[in-house]
C-alpha cells in the first residue's frame, strides 16, 4: 500500500509550483520571411550598396519603409537575425538623427548629411555633372563618402592607424552657395575664407563652394578635392594632434594628400592654395612623366630646399617634387611613415628622420629617389578616370 501511494503521489500535479511557460526563440523567423525576420527594402536602387557602406544618412532616414535601417520587417513575424539587426539599426538611426551638423545649426534648416568611418560629410549641391551625366544631392554625397573612404583605408594601412588613433571624423562641407560657405567659415571655422577654408586639429574641418573661381560644377572636380583635402585633415588628427604643414614638413604634407589623390584618380589637381584652389596645372596634373624627365634634366640638389620649406610657400612645380619624394617613401619605405609624421609632429627636422627610419642622409636619400624615378616612372601617364 506504501508502494501504491507513492506511485499516486508522483504523478499528482503540483499546484504549488507555477506552470514553465515555453520560451519564444527570436532568432528565427517564420516561413515567410524565409526565417530572416526582415528584407532588403527595395526603395534605395542603385544606392542600396553605398547606403551599407556608411554609419548615417540623412537622406536614407527619411525612407517611410525602412527608416535608413535598409530593411523592412517580416509581415508575419517579429523575430529573426535580421530583425534582430533592423532593432539594433534603428536605435543607432536614432542616435545619429538626434545630432546635427553644425552647420545646419548654423542655419537653422535640415541640411543633407552622411557620416562615414572617417568622415562627415555634408553638401548643398542640387546638380552636378558626372561626365555625360548628373549626379544629385544624394549621389554626390555617396560619391564623395566612397572615395574618401577608399583613399582612408589606404591612409589606415600605410599610417597604421585605428579609427580610435581620430581625434574626430574630418568635417567636409561642400556649399553652393558662396554666402553660406562664408557664413561658416567666421561663425564655425572663426576666419575669413577665400573658396575654401581648412581647419585642423582635435575637431578638423573643410568649407569649400562651388562656383566659376572655385570648384566648378563638376562631380569628379569636387570628389577629387574631398579626397586631396580630407588628407591633409586626418593627418593632422592621427595619433597625435598637430598641423606639420607649418614646421618645415610641407613636402610630406602636401605630397601624402596629392599622393593618394592620384592614386584613386591618375590626375592631380588641387593645390591647396587660394591662387590655384583646383583644376589641373602643372604638366596637365600628369606627373610621373614629367618628373621622370624633370629629374633627368636637372641635376641640382633638391631635397635640401624642399625639406625646409612649409607647405603654403610650395611653388607647383615643387607640389609634384613632393609628390614624387612621397611616393618614393611609399614604395619602399612604407614603415617609416608613421614614425616619420610623428617626428614632423614633435618638430624633428627632416634630416634627423632620414637617418633615423631611412637609414640614409639627405644626399643619399635624394640619390636613391632619383634612381628609383628613373627606373619605375613610365615615359607616358595612365589614363585618368573621367567621372566618379
């Protein structure tokens, strides 16, 4: 009988305890949605892959259906890996909706904006030529992102650095309108600017304008300018805060942002002066041609003088001398590039940084520069990308 009630007492249910309700798994979606929870929203064309390919944009947010997240929810179910990511996305849009540029603050109206990984981008131009074609607002925009960013992976591997290694994303605010571009430049940036004013630093910054003596109404004119400019600003806000371009260091300075200018286009043409803001001058913004055949003829020390000397003094013929010596570096001494900059940071002359990470003095530095130009420079330059 002991044994009997026993058996009872197991299988009676025990009210005392409450009923183990079944969890619901989230991460998988249903038959639908082919178990994603979410799909690609179809309302961004041919833009879908640039939009991935940033943090924020401005215009992308404004989408009904996705809310710049890029996917639209199941209709039949509210879990899934992808609806896992349009909640982590929307909350980061939100974020970055809450923030404005300054800019538009400035102005008290919405202005279009993109944040990248390494940049801030913002632009008012409603039209623009792309070779046979127009880009708008939104494609520029991407256009600019694309290619900055392109040129910024280069910079990353080559100066070894991490997007913490930032004081900031570089600001770059390309305006139409030449009254806003001044605006910013004295309230924001706190001087006067010709067609375009840098700032550099903890927090750096570009304000450009299109017009006739300025940028010109020319896609690939501008994104070409974004990438030259958005150069100079991160390498003044890598590793250490500090402008060289003011210590004897011009030829690094200027060389490094038209370097990676020509790399992504085969043509330079921004100087970064006021006299000579863009388009191509010097040897048709073709160099390597030119300076093969330059070095060739002339057999004057060079380095000497273009060590010294900062880069707003840089004559054009002496931007492509930079240019060349940058490149040198590059192909064969990729190593000394950060502790280079350091060093031009910490106002160690270039004779010092020679010895030290090129293991040559000045003379000997500019020997195996001219040789290795006379060995590798083509006797005719690629061609250059007409359009972004």
């Amino acid at each position: 009988m002991i044994f009997f009630a026993a058996i009872a007492l197991a299988f009676c249910p025990q009210l005392d305890e409450e009923e183990t309700k079944p969890e619901i798994d989230i991460s998988v979606g249903c038959k639908t949605c082919g178990f994603m929870g979410a799909e690609d929203c179809d309302n961004h064309g041919r833009l879908f892959e640039a939009e991935q390919g940033v943090d924020y944009c401005w215009i992308s947010a404004q989408c009904k259906d996705c809310s710049g997240t890029l996917l639209t929810d199941c209709i039949k179910c509210e879990s899934g890996p992808l609806y896992i990511k349009r909640q982590r996305e929307l909350g980061k849009q939100e974020r970055f909706s809450e923030s404005t540029t300054q800019p538009a603050t400035l102005f008290k109206r919405e202005l279009p904006r993109i944040l990248s990984k390494h940049f801030d981008i913002c632009a008012t131009a409603k039209k623009m030529k792309n070779g046979s074609k127009n880009m708008d607002t939104h494609q520029l925009m991407h256009a600019m992102a694309t290619e900055c960013e392109a040129s910024a992976t280069l910079f990353d591997e080559h100066f070894q650095a991490q997007p913490h290694n930032y004081s900031n994303r570089a600001r770059l605010w390309y305006f139409t309108d030449e009254k806003d571009h001044k605006e910013v430049c004295v309230e924001i940036l706190g001087s006067n600017g010709g067609t375009d004013l840098k700032f550099y630093g903890v927090n750096p910054a570009v304000s450009s304008f299109s017009n006739g003596y300025g940028l010109g109404n020319d896609a690939l004119e501008v994104v070409r300018n974004a990438v030259h400019v958005s150069i100079h600003l991160m390498l003044s806000s890598v590793h250490q805060v500090g402008w060289i371009g003011n210590k004897k260091a011009g030829w690094f300075d200027v060389g490094a942002a038209h370097w990676y200018e020509d790399k992504l286009f085969a043509r330079i043409a921004t100087y970064c002066i006021d006299e000579a803001n863009s388009g191509v001058h010097y040897e048709n913004g073709k160099w390597r041609a030119a300076m093969k055949k330059h070095l060739r003829k002339n057999k004057d020390y060079i380095l000497p003088k273009l060590t010294q000397l900062t880069s707003g003094v840089l004559e054009e013929e002496q931007h492509a001398l930079a240019w060349s010596l940058y490149d040198y570096v590059v192909a064969n001494h990729p190593d000394a590039l950060k502790p280079m900059l350091l060093g031009y940071k910490n106002n160690v002359e270039s004779r010092v940084l020679f010895k030290k990470h090129l293991e040559m003095n000045i003379m000997q530095v500019e020997g195996a520069w001219r040789a290795w130009v006379a060995e590798t420079y083509p006797v005719k330059d690629p061609k250059t990308r007409k359009k972004v």
